[in-house]
C-alpha cells in the first residue's frame, strides 16, 4: 500500500496518502508490518513506516498534519528534489525555497 517512489505535491501529500486524513482512513496504512507508532506528547502521535515515512497525527482531531520523507523513500518534489538532495541543488532547482533546520 505504501508507495515509496510517489511524487510528492506541496500542501496535499504524496500517493494515496493525502494531509488532513484520518488514522481512520489510513487504518489500512498503519496496519502494515514494520509500522512503529510513537506518543510525543498529549498532543501528537507519530507512525515511522518501514523506514520511509513518518506521519505525525493530531490527537485532538485525529487529522494526518504532517509527513516527514526519511531515507528509504524514493519519491521527488517537482521530479528532482528528493532524500538525499543537498541545500544547494535544491536551491538551483528552486530558489524560492528557504532552508530550515
């Protein structure tokens, strides 16, 4: 179900998996084998699924607000930014971008 090569669209999501979705609606998603579930505060709660994702959820509302790519994830933002693309290159790309840590 998870789709690790998914191009990610700015302010909407990646794939089948779009912000502002439910745990609900993701059931399936959250089901799956090598998923970890991780309380952050009273909050938040995190799923890291297989190594690729994390999709952090508010409690209050039980609504997906934030997704983070991590290192086994191949999709790309506007086909060339992905894991792994350094400040600069992203820059070149899309300058507009402001670098945040």
């Amino acid at each position: 179900m998870l789709d690790t090569t998914a191009p990610i669209v700015p302010f909407e999501g990646f794939g089948e998996i779009k912000l502002y979705s439910t745990r609900e609606e993701l059931r399936d998603l959250l089901a799956l084998e090598r998923v970890e579930m991780m309380v952050i505060n009273e909050k938040w709660i995190r799923y890291d699924i297989e190594d690729s994702i994390e999709l952090f959820f508010h409690l209050e509302n039980d609504k997906l607000f934030r997704i983070t790519t991590l290192d086994k994830y191949k999709g790309k933002l506007f086909e060339r930014i992905g894991v792994g693309t350094t400040e600069e290159e992203m820059l070149k790309i899309e300058p507009s971008f402001v670098y945040d840590e």
